[in-house]
C-alpha cells in the first residue's frame, strides 16, 4: 500500500509517504536558502519518499517568525528554482524516484518577530504578552490574497508542484478561525472568521491555474472555546465549523487536506505526541495519536474525493510503516506524513524498502529539534546529526 503509486489530476505521486514540512530556521536573510537548506532538502530527496513538502515560507517579510525563515521572492527566485532541480535531479539518481514537490505558504501573525495578531486571545498572550497595537487591521487583511497570490505565483516558476496554503498551529490564518471576538468583517460569524483563508484560496487559485492546491489544516486547535478553532468549551473536538470550512476549501479546488491539531506554542504534544519534553503533558500520547486517526477517518468519511495526508507518525519509530499501512487500509488516509522522522533518519523509507530498517536510527521523539529552534538556532536533529548535535551542546553551554 505505501509503495502504491497515487494519481490526482494527472499528477503522478510514486508513493504513499510525505515528507512534512519541518521548518529548519536556516534560511539566509533574505529567504533563500542556505548551504544547510540545500544539504537538508538533499537527505530528503534521498530518502525515496514520493511526496516533499517544503517548510513554512513567509509571502512577506512582516510575516516572518525569524530572520531565517524561507521566503520566496523575485529576487531570489532563481536559487529557489536551483534548489528544486537540484532536488529532482538528485531523488531520480539516488532513490529512482520524481518526487511531487509542495511548497507551505504562511503568514506567521502572532509568531512574526512583531506579533501580527487577529485578536486579543489570553491563552495565547499569558506566554507572549501582545497589545491592541498588534492587532492586524481589516485594510492589511485585505491585502493578504494577492501576498498568497504572488508568492504562489512564484512558486510554480521555480518549478514546484503544487502550494498550501496553511492555515495552522496558531499562524495569521488559523488565528483568525478564531476571532470569535474580532468586530468587522474577519470576526465573529464563521463566515467572517473564514474570509481571509478563503479570499486567499480564491486569490491563488487562477494564480497557479495548473499546480495542485493544497491545505495543511489545524483542524482543532484544542484550546477550549472562545479560544480556539474546532473545539468545545470542554476542550474536545467539535466538527462543525471544521467540517464546513473543509467543504469550502474542497469547493475552492483544494485537493489535498494535510491533517493537523492543535498549536505547538501552546500544546506541543497535541500536534506532535512526544516521549521527552519541556513538561508532562496531560494525557498520553497513545490518546493523542488516536485524536489523529479519528479525526482523519471523521475527514475521509465525509470528504471522499478529498486525498487526505495523515499526521503524527513518527512517536511510532520502527513501527511506524506498519501503523502507516493500517491508517491507509483502513481508509484514514491517503498518504502518511512522517515530519521529526525524516530530520533524524533521513534514508528511513529507503531502508524500510530494502528490509534493513534500523531501529537505533528512528527518532526518539525528545523534542530537541523543537528545543534548537525555540533556542533561535537552526532546527534539526540533535540527536543523530552531528551538526545539530554540536548546536545544541553549544546552545546548553
Ligand atoms: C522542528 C519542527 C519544525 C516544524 N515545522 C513545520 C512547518 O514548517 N510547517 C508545518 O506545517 N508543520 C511543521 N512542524 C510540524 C510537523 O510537520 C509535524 O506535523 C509534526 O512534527 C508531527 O509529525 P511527526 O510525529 O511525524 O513528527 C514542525 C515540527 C517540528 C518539530
């Protein structure tokens, strides 16, 4: 099941296994990326995945969380385009794979260096105090499609396949299915609190007329109504408003919905169920990795034509490929999504197709790639790379 190939409007997928987006906070100043981006996006296009769908990249310079962050622009398009030939080239000679490449569009908003917010949310603002003054106005939200637009725009010319257009983990537009409490037209109704996602969609969509659109979607935020996207007052899932925003992206010619949950700045553990963290999170991570596979079935029950990307693997480690080919039986998904995976054992899915599979090498799930970029230093692997690894000794000495 997980070698089977995959077609969606003629695009050929060789194989059922995603690559996510893991952002690496190692771009140069200007969003290009560096020798570190290069050599990171080589070890994926080794690994035979059919699928790499390529970090965060901020459509403006205000919208970024760092000085690092990939941003694509005119200028540097052209080092955009090296990186993904380079990529093809190298995936076709070492794996014998052409791999479908992504690229996740966002808006960091609350996370930019100035926080750009949708509203006043204390949840949120108890770990970093906000002010009305950084509240984003409706005349800057009216702006943000065409930002989507060109950025998408250049995205097909360096010759990636498709775009996401995020809208998750607490970013400018998975905030704003939340601004429950914002007045004027990007709050309060749901159909305010969409607007600004779905005005992008529309604004990409004749942008890119043949890549394939894509949405990577916290489809709850887990953080307890009026705080949080598709979630009760209890703090459990309510599918509602999920449910209808996702018809409306699928109205909107988005294919693929790569499922998230939850918000790293506020419950890591949610959106990447871990074994060694910052704290002891209040339920296990066997219940976090069920949410997962229930809230992919609830979307593949409802959304049959929509291809589905499943989250969340890697707390599997070895067993992860056998827990991935149950979710694709089972019709949870339709591809499998590995994310810290692939940052400690890059070659993983080659090896799991050749039988040599190496348990040592699997992630261990201890959070320091989430420690190194928390730390303001570029995010890998600090446990099996060796580069990453020294990074972090200096970062705790
Ligand atoms: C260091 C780090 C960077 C990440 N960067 C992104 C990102 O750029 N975009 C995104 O949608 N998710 C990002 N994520 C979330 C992952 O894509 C993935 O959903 C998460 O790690 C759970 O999958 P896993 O269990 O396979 O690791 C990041 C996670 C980590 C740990």
């Amino acid at each position: 099941m997980l070698n089977d190939a995959l077609h969606i409007d003629g695009l050929a997928f060789p194989n059922r296994v995603v690559l996510q987006p893991m952002e690496g906070c190692d771009c140069r100043g200007d969003g290009a990326p560096s020798a570190l981006t290069r050599e990171k996006y080589l070890r994926a296009a080794r690994s035979g995945a059919g699928t790499i769908w390529f970090e965060a990249a901020a459509v403006c310079p205000e919208g970024r969380t760092n000085g690092r962050q990939m941003m694509l622009t005119p200028a540097n398009l052209d080092e955009f385009k090296a990186l993904v030939r380079d990529v093809r080239e190298t995936a076709m000679r070492e794996a014998g794979v052409d791999p479908v490449l992504i690229l996740q569009l966002t808006h960091s908003g609350r996370q930019s260096i100035v926080p750009m917010i949708a509203y006043r949310n204390r949840v949120y603002e108890a770990a970093r105090p906000c002010t009305d003054a950084n509240i984003v106005s409706d005349e800057y939200l009216d702006r943000l499609p065409e930002k989507y637009a060109a950025t998408a725009a250049l995205a097909a010319e360096a010759g990636f396949d498709g775009v996401d257009i995020k809208s998750c983990h607490g970013y400018l537009l998975q905030e704003l299915l939340s601004a429950f409490e914002r007045p004027g037209k990007y709050g309060g109704t749901f159909e305010n609190r969409i607007r600004s996602y779905i005005d992008c969609v529309k604004a990409v969509r004749p942008a890119v007329p043949r890549s394939m659109l894509t949405a990577r979607l916290s489809v709850a935020d887990m953080v307890p109504y009026p705080w949080g996207f598709g979630t009760d007052a209890s703090g459990g899932i309510d599918f509602t408003e999920p449910d209808l925003l996702i018809a409306a992206l699928a109205s909107e010619g988005v294919r693929i919905l790569n499922v998230t949950l939850g918000n790293p700045y506020y419950n890591p553990h949610v959106n990447r169920p871990f074994r060694k963290g910052a704290y002891t999170p209040p339920e296990t991570p066997e219940t976090g990795l069920t949410r997962f596979e229930t809230v992919e079935k609830h979307i593949k029950s409802r959304f049959s034509g929509l291809t589905v990307v499943g989250s969340g693997l890697s707390f599997f480690r070895d067993k992860m490929f056998a827990r991935a080919e149950q979710l694709l039986t089972e019709g949870a998904c339709d591809l499998a999504g590995f994310g810290r995976m692939w940052l400690a054992y890059p070659e993983f899915y080659r090896d799991w197709r050749a039988g040599r599979l190496d348990p040592k090498k699997c992630c261990l799930t201890c959070s320091r790639c989430t420690e190194l970029m928390r730390g303001g230093r570029p995010s890998g692997c600090a446990i099996f790379n060796e580069y990453y690894r020294e990074s972090y000794r200096e970062m705790k000495t």
